[in-house]
C-alpha cells in the first residue's frame, strides 16, 4: 500500500496538516507528517502572541523564534512547504500590544517592524502567509471586526498590512484566511470585494476559505457555489483548517460506522470540489490536526466529544482518510 495523501495529489497541490512544534521529533508523528503531507502550518507556532514576546526599553520588538525556527528547519529538512499562519489575528495579540501606550502611529510602526522581521528572517523559507485572519465581522451590516488593530491603525488597517508584507518580501504569498465562507453569503461577499480592492493593487496572492465543517452541513451545493465566486477572483485557492464534525447534536459517544462512512463522504466532496478547480489556481488542502485526539474540538472546548480528523488516535488511517483518496 504505497500510495499516501501526498503521492496520490500528482503535485498538483500542497496536502498540508496543522503540527505543533512539541509534536515533532515524535516518530509515530514523524511518520505521517512525512510520508503523507507536503506542507505544514503551524496550529499555534507562529501567531503573533507565540513569536513577540514583549517591547524593550528602547521600544524594540522582543522575540522569541525558537519554535518558528525548529518548525522552518523541520520543513527544510523534511522537504514540506511551509503555509505561516497567521501575521495579524484578533485573537492573538501579545500583552505588550493590548497594553502599548504609544501613539496609534508607534503602534503601526511595530506591526510593520513584526512583519518585515518576520519576513526578513524567514526570506526563502516560508512560501506563503495568512496575512489576516477572520477580519470580516459576522454581523451583516458591518465590514471589519472590531479589532484592536482597526481601532488604532483604521478602516485600511488590513490593507496596510498586505503592503507591509508585499514590501517585506515579495516572493512570498499572502493570503486572507476567515471562516463561514462556504455557507454565509454575505460574510463572503465583504470578503471577495477587499480581494478585489487588494488584487486591484497587487496586494493578495491567495484566500483561504476555513473548513470547520459538519458531516452534514454545509451542502455540497454550498460549497461548490463558493468555491466558484472564489475561483472567478485571478487567487490561489485554499482549502484550509479542515476538520468535519459528526457529533454536533450530541447523539455519540463514540464514532460509529454509520457515521464514520458520512464522514468520510463529506470529505471525499470537499476534495472533489477542490481538485475540479483549474491546475493554476489549486494552492493547497490543509486538515487542522493529525489525528482526533489532537483537535481543538475537544470535550473541554466543544462541549462533547468529536472526532473530526483523518486518522485515530492510535494513529491509524479512518474512512476519512479513503474519503480524501476517493476525491482524488
Ligand atoms: O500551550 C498552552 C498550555 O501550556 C496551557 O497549559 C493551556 C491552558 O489553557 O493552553 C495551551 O495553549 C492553548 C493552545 O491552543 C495550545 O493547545 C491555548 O490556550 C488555546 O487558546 C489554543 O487554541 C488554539 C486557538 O486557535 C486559539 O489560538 C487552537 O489550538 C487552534 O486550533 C485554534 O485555531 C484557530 C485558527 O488559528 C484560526 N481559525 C479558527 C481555529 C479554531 O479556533
């Protein structure tokens, strides 16, 4: 059984899975992270509170890269691409930015500084960025989520820091990444007009559309009809933070064949929409975890138990993982 996630995608796009860097140099990890996967973004690794880690006396940005740099070395050395998420995210701001007493310009002048010495340091290393994150508002009426950084940088704050990025690197990819894009027609729509206001200034190289789904929601129907308002931008195509719940009405306490074969049809359609996407515009599928004990859907977060991964705990492959193949 030779064939794996990554062999069976031809390199026509990036399989990638979301690791940790305390869950590498873990052979069982390894194996799969390896022989499976072609990329790798970090579930937490390389937000912004994980990386700056305080301002000095004289005002300069404190860092701490060590876990950016085992995660780029360990990409390096294992040949996988490298999607960083995510330079600016509401919900990950370091406390010496909530806390800053700076002007509103000292303020963009340090979001700047983060993002060219990000680039700066990883220049070659990091193909591609989720720029922002989630900076749309779920309200209909409104654009831009209340945020910090809207509050001092202003409405333009996610482009100025598109331009940041671009002017850092431009080799690198930058991407908008928000959630409830394949269901929330509206959300989208903000969405796809700042891809247009950023593709009208060569600013935005890609969009991820994040994948929390359930086994039975979204339609199918749903998300082809995003994916193709997405694929008529001139963007790259992200498939990313996949993960497909079973157990939203709480009906389970373990994951049962019947529900475990919706599982993995589910999957099998969001890997068919994606791969049905022209050649030039498929960047990458992302699932965001290993196996399902590593889920950010645990009981202590959800409420319930899940199992929305590829692989078991004991790191066996599911029937979601044959769903993933079937799409190809
Ligand atoms: O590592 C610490 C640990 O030392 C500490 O004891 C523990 C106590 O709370 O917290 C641990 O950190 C947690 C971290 O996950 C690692 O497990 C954080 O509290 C927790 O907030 C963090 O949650 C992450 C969440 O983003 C917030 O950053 C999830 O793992 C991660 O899956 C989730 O991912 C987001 C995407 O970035 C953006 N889209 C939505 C997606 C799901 O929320």
């Amino acid at each position: 059984d030779d064939i794996t996630l990554k062999s069976a995608t031809e390199n026509n796009f990036f399989v990638g899975v979301a690791v940790s860097e305390a869950r590498t140099n873990i052979t069982a990890y390894d194996d799969l992270y390896t022989r499976e996967f072609s990329s790798i973004t970090a579930e937490n690794d390389m937000k912004m509170a994980s990386i700056f880690t305080g301002i000095d006396g004289s005002g300069n940005i404190i860092y701490d890269w060590s876990k950016i740099d085992a995660l780029v070395a360990y990409a390096e050395a294992n040949s996988l691409n490298v999607h960083g998420h995510t330079l600016i995210w509401h919900r990950s701001i370091p406390e010496a930015l909530e806390n800053f007493s700076g002007t509103d310009q000292e303020f963009e002048d340090l979001i700047e500084q983060y993002i060219t010495d990000v680039f700066t340091r990883y220049q070659g290393k990091i193909n591609s960025w989720d720029v922002v994150n989630e900076a749309i508002d779920d309200d209909a009426g409104t654009q831009w989520r209340n945020t910090l950084f809207l509050q001092r940088m202003g409405d333009d704050y996610v482009e100025k820091c598109f331009a940041f990025a671009r002017a850092a690197d431009s080799n690198v990819k930058l991407f908008y990444n928000d959630y409830n894009m394949t269901f929330d027609g509206t959300k989208r729509g903000k969405v796809l007009v700042l891809v247009d206001d950023l593709l009208a200034n060569n600013l935005i190289d890609g969009v991820g559309y994040q994948m929390h789904i359930d086994y039975n929601f979204p339609s199918r129907e749903q998300i082809q009809e995003a994916t193709d308002e997405l694929v008529a931008k001139d963007v790259l195509v992200h498939f990313a933070e996949l993960d497909v719940k079973v157990n939203a009405a709480n009906d389970l306490t373990e994951l049962t064949e019947e529900r475990s074969q919706a599982q993995r049809q589910r999957v099998r359609e969001v890997v068919e929409i994606f791969n049905a996407i022209p050649q030039n515009k498929k960047y990458a599928i992302t699932v965001w975890g290993l196996k399902d004990d590593d889920t950010w859907l645990i009981p202590e977060n959800n409420g319930r138990p899940e199992w929305p991964l590829l692989f078991d705990a004991s790191f066996d492959k599911k029937s979601a993982y044959q769903g993933f193949l079937e799409g190809l």
